[in-house]
C-alpha cells in the first residue's frame, strides 16, 4: 500500500512538471526550444546559441526533461512499458543519434546494455525480419544505436565507449564529405558557422541589406542562409549560394571555430571502425540535401545510388542499409532507395518496428548526447510519448485560443 502511494505522489509530480512545462513555453511564446523536449513536432535537432536567455531558457527545460524522466522511471512505468514491449511480440528500437561529444552519451549507453539487447543495424533487421537463424533467448527488446551523418566525434567519442563498453554502433555517412574533408555544409546556417566572423558591418543578400550590428537582423540572415544550406533545389545551388555569402560577409577563408566543431570523419577512421567490428555504416546520400527539395529527378537517384557505391568501394562490401537526409521522403525518393537495391532504409518518424513495417520506412527515436539516460529510458521503452501527447494537444489548444483572441482583438 505504501508503494501505491508512493507512486502515486511521483505521478502527480509529473503532471505538475508537464503543465509547468507547457505555461512556461506558452508564456516565452519560444516554440523551438519546447521542440528539444518533444512538446512540438520537429524534423531537425536544434539548440539556440545566439542569445544568452535562449541558452538559459534551454536549459530550464533539459533540467524539466530530466524531472519528467525521473517521476517516469522512478514511479515503475518506464519498466511496466520495457515489459508490455517484450510480451507484445519482436520488436527492434532504432535510435537516431548525430554528434557524440559533451554530452551524457556513456551513461546512455550503460542504461540501454543492462535493459536492451544491442546490435548492428543489419544484424538487428536481419533478427527481425526472420532471416537470421542466430537469434538468441534473450527476451530483451533488440535495440540499434545508430548515429547520422559521420560527425568526427563518432570516431573520438562514440566509438571509444563503443568499444570500451562492447556495444556495436551503426553510422550513415556522406561519402563527398569525407573525401573533401570540408566542414559539413547543411549546417552553413547554424549560428556559430559564417554570421559571428563577418567582417562588415552590412551585407546584402538576395535584395536585402542586413544590418549586422543588429542582433535580430544577424537572425534573420541566419535563418536565410540555413534556408538555402538544409533545401536547396540543387547542390550546385547549395554550393553557390555559401561561397557568395562567405564573400559578402567577407569571412576569412580559414576555418571558423563552428565550422572546426563540424567536421567528417576521414576515410583512415571510417576504416579502423569497420576493421574493429563494433561499428557498421550504411549510406546517407552523396551531399545530403533534403531530397524532396531537389527539383531534378536524376539528382535524386545520383544522390542515393552513388553514396552506396563509393562506400561499397571504400570498405570492400556491400552496403545494405540507407538513412533519408532529415528523414525527409515522397514517392519519388522511397522508389529511387527501392530502385538501388537498398535492403532497408530508416527514416526519422517516431516508433518501434515490427516485422511488418515496411522495410524501407523503418521507425527511429530521435536523441541527443546531451540528454540525460533517464530521459533516454524514458523515450527508448515508450512512455514518453505517450505522456507528451497530451501536453501537445494541450499546446496546439492554448495556440488557437490565443489565435482567437488576436483576431477578435
């Protein structure tokens, strides 16, 4: 009896963490921050550091998220969720990590060893879909950690817990990145990349004179240039685009600080990882565009194909496993993936996957490094979401009503 009530206090806690949570964002009218904790759908992972109360206000909800993390592990329902996945048939948990560094990423992992069974993609899917005849009596939920984009701290970092704690890691990487050995350009118009080291006071871009003095005005040609670096129509246009605004900003052609932070691995560690066998790599296009927005067709395929076969040819085999830039797809590029012969692809919508999930529109989590392991327990055994949509609707309700009342006004 005393554990019920036990529990039952934590679970009031947790309301009352979540509806803080929610008129906390209400009031601070900030949405993309909420969007780090799950409150509001996002296709991207985004932290603001151009301003000192954005760094403040981030962190008061990472410091909410692990409340909520905390009332939903300690009060038994992250475990009754582990439970209620394991008896409701196979299913395999598919993580979608980006950066490895600064972050709580070992503590992750120690979590996800002790409550998941962790393995390569391949081998994972393989298990899932039957084709294995290796699978185990573990009656742990299979699990796939499973990091985008080829970050040089997924060879400093995530693979050095990799291998010190056993745990095999999945990469999707971008061949022309590597090979350049050039700065990641999708991320251009991140703040701390071209706009802090402009040179000149004023700039004009595409008509508009931005006033860079301005801290608004340094924003808003933010967000302009990660318009034109995360959707262009084409990767010439992409590449276009940056190089004319590096001149208009008069940056100096050295590297800045934030473009050091975003660097590729190097063919030399892509091959130590797969000679290590704790590491698997599956293809994340040749330049990683968000492919709905090329406007050529033939762009698209080359995209998808060529990333396969340079990394075929870099690592001496076959590639089966590809990752949709931002998870972003259509028709056009589930048949272009489907056309390369790929066995599986993964996208960014959240869910686990079951044997009958379409192999080629497979489910991910998407987490963070920063994020604290019961956070991570919390999302990985699916409480999370199930608490958070509430709070969603109850966010989605506040923004009409507020709507109501601005245009009544």
């Amino acid at each position: 009896m005393r554990r019920i009530t036990r529990r039952t206090i934590i679970l009031n806690i947790t309301c009352d963490v979540l509806v803080l949570s929610v008129e906390f964002m209400q009031s601070s009218g900030n949405t993309e921050i909420t969007e780090k904790m799950g409150i509001v759908d996002t296709s991207t992972e985004k932290i603001l550091k151009h301003n000192k109360s954005e760094r403040q206000k981030f962190l008061m909800f990472a410091w909410l998220e692990i409340a909520v993390g905390a009332c939903l592990y300690y009060s038994g329902l992250v475990k009754l969720a582990q439970m209620w996945t394991q008896k409701s048939g196979p299913k395999l948990v598919i993580l979608c990590h980006h950066s490895a560094s600064g972050g709580h990423l070992r503590s992750q992992f120690l979590y996800l060893k002790r409550h998941y069974r962790i393995l390569h993609l391949e081998a994972a899917l393989e298990e899932l879909y039957g084709i294995s005849k290796n699978a185990k009596r573990d009656r742990r939920t299979l699990l796939v950690a499973a990091f985008d984009d080829g970050y040089n701290d997924n060879y400093t970092d995530a693979f050095a817990i990799a291998c010190e704690l056993q745990i095999p890691i999945t990469i999707f990487l971008v061949p022309q990145n590597i090979e350049s050995g050039q700065p990641f350009t999708w991320v251009a118009g991140e703040y701390h990349h071209l706009v802090p080291y402009a040179q000149v006071d004023e700039a004009t871009i595409e008509g508009r004179t931005y006033r860079l003095r301005n801290p608004a005005e340094r924003v808003k040609l933010t967000q302009v240039i990660d318009d034109h670096a995360r959707y262009p129509t084409s990767i010439a246009n992409r590449e276009e685009f940056l190089a004319s605004i590096r001149k208009a900003l008069a940056v100096p052609l050295a590297l800045t600080e934030g473009e050091k932070r975003d660097m590729p691995l190097t063919w030399t560690e892509v091959q130590e990882m797969e000679e290590s066998s704790w590491v698997s790599f599956g293809a994340h296009t040749m330049h990683h565009p968000m492919l709905t927005c090329l406007a050529d067709p033939l762009e698209v395929d080359y995209e998808i194909r060529e990333s396969r076969a340079v990394l075929e040819e870099k690592l001496g085999h076959t590639v089966r496993t590809f990752a949709y830039p931002y998870g972003d797809f259509g028709v056009r590029e589930l048949q272009a993936v489907r056309a390369a012969k790929y066995d599986w692809a993964v996208t960014t919508i959240h869910g686990f996957n079951i044997p009958q999930t379409d192999p080629h529109l497979l489910y991910r989590i998407v987490v963070g490094e920063h994020q604290h392991w019961l956070v991570i327990a919390a999302k990985v055994s699916g409480v999370w979401e199930i608490f958070l949509r509430p709070c969603r609707a109850l966010v989605r309700l506040a923004k009409r009503i507020v709507g109501r009342k601005s245009t009544t006004a």
